[in-house]
C-alpha cells in the first residue's frame, strides 16, 4: 500500500552534539601545545573526541555541529542574500553575473517551474607535501561543467546594476574556504580516533564543490515566470486567490517565533522530546529523500525569507528575512535503525557536517551516513528558504575499497526489502512488525521513502572508483529509470 500524498506525520526534533571551534582546533592540531595541556584539559579533550565520534558513528545521527567559528556569522549573513536574488534574475542578467564571478549551475535554471536553484562552484587544494603543518593549502578553481542557460530572454528589470554583485565571488570563495576548513579538521580527528589515514589525505587529493541554494516558494516561481517573459508577451494578471494565505496577509509574520533553548546531545536521555514534534509530508518537500556520496557535506545553518506578491510581480523587492517557522532548519534525517524521522534544529551562526557514504566506505562503516532530505512548510506557499553548503569528495580516481561492506550496510537493505515483500504481498503487518511508530501513516511514509532509495549494495562494487560510483550513484537516483526520475 503507498503512503498517501498528503499524509502528515510527526517528526520529533534533533539537536545535534555541537563543537566548538576552538575545540577542533585543538583537537586536530598536529603539533605539540606550550605548555602542554593538564590532566583535566586531557580528559576533557578525549570526552569531546568521543562524543564527535559517537555523534558519526553507527549510534549516532551522522552529523554534529560546529560553533563559533570566526568571521563565519558575517560570511553567512553576506552570501545568503545573494541566493534568491540570482534565482529571480531574468536568464540574460543572471547568466552574465555567473560567468562575470565563476559560478555556474548544476540544475537546469530554463525550468520555471523548478523548486530549487543553485549556484555552484568547483574547488580543490593545491597541496604541497612538504608542507604538512600546513592544513589549508592555496583554493584554485577547476574547469566548472554545469547545464546551459538556453537562448536568453527579454529581462523584465528596467534597471540592473550587475555592482550589487560585486562581492559575491570573493565571498563565495572565503566561505567555501571556511567551511572546507572545518571538513579538513574533522577528517583529521576522524584518522587519529579510529586509526585510519583516508579521510584526512582523500579531502586534500580530491575536490569540493561550494553551492548558494534558494529553495524556492510559489510566489517566487510566479516572479520567475513573469521576469522571464518577453517583452512582446501578454502580462496576464495573477489571481491572489491563487494562493494561501491571501496577499494581504503576507507581509505579516503571525507566528511567535521563540527563542531558541539550548542544545542538547542527540541520544541525551534527560531532554525529553516527545512533545517536540513536526509535522512532515512524503509530497511537501523541497529535495527528496537521498545519501550525499561524498566524504563530508558542511553545511551553513539556513535563513528563511516571507514574500509578498506585490501589484507588479516582476521585482522581487517586496520580502523580509525571518526566523524558521517551526525553530528548526528543515533538514529532515530517517534513522534506519529506530525506523525514526528527525527534524534538525541547530544555533543560527553554526555550520553542519554530515558524514557521506564515502566517507562509510573509507572507514569500513565506522562512520555512518544518514538518509535525508529537505522539507518545507505544509501551509506557507510564500517561504523560502537559502543555504551554503560545500561537498568535499575524493579524487575521482580514488579506488573504493570496503572490507565491512556486506554486513555494515545490511540495514536499508533489509528494510528495503522487507517494504518490497510488505508491497507485493499486500499484508501490512508484515511491515509493522519491524516498526517503532504507532502511527499507520508513518509506516506508510517510511516504505515509499524507502522504495525510492537505492541501496548502497547494487550501487557499488569493492574497487570501484569515486568517478564510477559518483556516476552508478546519480544514475540509479535520477535516470530515466532511476527511483527518483522526474520523467
């Protein structure tokens, strides 16, 4: 039986471990510290260590938090912006501010009735072996292969000023810095804790690409449309009625957005959060459920914006940034093993990392990546909402190798076919059984997200390369044939 379109179910909020910067500076420094720490800095130190591990590890979410990183929170706030502006440019202005700063982009932005855009941008280290104590190398730039624009339109913007654009580059690049800084370092503390020496040497050998995401709302997409017709087309008048809430009403913030309480561990037993909970639907998302392929995604703590559907919807002007609606970020986490859907609720100014199945294989499975997606509000078509993330990968050529493989990834497996047999046989309890919800309409959630997640068990081969995986991975996800085709 498939889960309902519109079935809602409750989710209960996540809090992940957060470290501090300082934190992982010292521990991922190479070098000796003067004077050296004492006994109690030691012991504190190994309780962080093991902590982040188990956050990574097999008991935890596959992710964690890191605070107070400098510069970062004056960073964000400078590169978000940009996100819906570049998403609401008519193509002909939009493709000259990308080619002017670098960028390109791996959606097709022709498609106006798409839900996301993003802006991205290919890196790597140019690292040099005799200079180890260094841990961030010079940033240069690769060849970036994206989709083309198409032929562009007529702009609808009478007056565009390419200078409001003028940071972006250098912005984008200091950010993506940054954060693949943070990856680094957390790759480092990874080796040392599990005495393994891939992860730390793969993110140096290989390549990141940073992406400025806008998550679209439906008053963006009918912005889009209208900036994107020429000038010899009809302007056909939007309806308000069209949308939920009502135009008037959409300048106004009416929820009370609270402050947020402090974090927590994830698997903490004294914080309660039954009561805590999310609604969430299977239809309402804006990315699908899916494993990143990479070693680490890092990821800024997201903003949100209202818009409101002015007389002329061919300027995007009218909008406000906000809080999130429901006090959490809106990435959504399936943990296979408590059969469980997690809402992620991080500080503002903080950066997310999460484990990708590369990073599984290289380890033997010591660490863990996490299905999820990005969801969006059940009943506020005019939310929108904007990311940084960078994805640190291997070399293309790096050779794959799992020792754990078959028994460290048997868990979707298993689930994945206990969903196909519940499905072909019709009987419902056969599912139930293996489940820890009460509710029928998460069981019947959680099988079609499963139905559509191809295991990591036919989507790789021991010796594989990351260039062969990469390419199985995205091949079985969204070909033609593949589980999440748009076809």
């Amino acid at each position: 039986m498939e889960a309902s379109a519109t079935a809602e179910v409750a989710a209960e909020i996540l809090e992940p471990l957060e470290l501090r910067f300082s934190d992982l500076l010292l521990l991922s420094s190479a070098a000796p510290s003067h004077p050296p720490p004492s006994p109690a800095e030691l012991a504190r130190l190994e309780s962080i260590s093991a902590a982040a591990m188990q956050a990574l590890g097999s008991s935890g979410p596959g992710l964690l938090a890191i605070t107070e990183v400098p510069k970062a929170p004056d960073l964000r706030r400078l590169i978000l912006p940009f996100a819906r502006k570049l998403a609401l440019l008519g193509r002909k202005d939009r493709a000259r501010v990308l080619k002017e700063h670098g960028l390109g982009s791996d959606v097709p932005l022709k498609n106006l009735d798409r839900n996301v855009s993003s802006f991205a941008l290919q890196l790597k280290y140019a690292h040099n072996l005799n200079s180890e104590s260094s841990s961030i190398r010079s940033l240069c730039t690769e060849e970036n292969h994206y989709y083309a624009e198409g032929n562009p339109v007529e702009d609808s913007f009478e007056k565009f000023d390419d200078k409001e654009f003028k940071i972006l580059g250098s912005t984008f690049k200091e950010l993506s810095l940054c954060m693949m800084e943070l990856g680094l370092r957390l790759a480092q503390i990874c080796d040392k804790a599990i005495d393994c020496r891939e992860l730390k040497q793969s993110i140096m050998d290989g390549s990141a690409k940073g992406r400025l995401i806008h998550y679209h709302s439906t008053i963006d997409n009918i912005i889009l449309k209208e900036t994107n017709r020429t000038k010899k087309g009809s302007k056909k008048k939007v309806e308000p009625a069209t949308l939920d809430p009502s135009p008037s009403d959409e300048c106004t913030i009416s929820r009370d957005f609270h402050e947020k309480t402090s974090v927590t561990h994830w698997y903490s037993e004294s914080r309660s959060v039954k009561d805590r909970t999310s609604q969430i639907t299977l239809s309402n998302l804006w990315q699908q459920w899916h494993y990143d392929y990479g070693i680490f995604t890092v990821l800024t703590s997201p903003s949100f914006m209202f818009s409101c559907l002015a007389e002329d919807c061919s300027h995007i002007s009218c909008c406000r940034e906000c809080s999130s609606p429901d006090e959490h970020t809106y990435l959504q986490l399936f943990d296979i093993k408590k059969n469980k859907i997690f809402v992620v609720r991080s500080p503002a100014d903080s950066f997310i990392i999460q484990v990708g199945e590369a990073a599984n294989i290289l380890t033997s499975g010591k660490l863990q990546s996490t299905l999820h997606s990005v969801g969006r509000t059940v009943d506020m078509d005019n939310l929108s909402r904007q990311t940084f993330v960078v994805f640190l990968q291997p070399a293309w050529s790096k050779i794959l190798s799992y020792s754990g493989y078959p028994e460290e990834t048997s868990n979707h497996d298993k689930l994945v076919l206990r969903t196909e047999m519940t499905t072909s046989s019709k009987k419902e309890d056969a599912f139930l059984r293996y489940s820890t919800s009460d509710s029928k309409d998460s069981h019947q959630l959680m099988q079609e997200i499963l139905r559509k997640i191809p295991p990591l068990s036919i989507r790789f081969r021991d010796g594989m390369t990351f260039a062969e995986f990469s390419h199985e991975t995205t091949k079985q996800y969204y070909s033609s044939s593949g589980t999440q085709s748009m076809r």
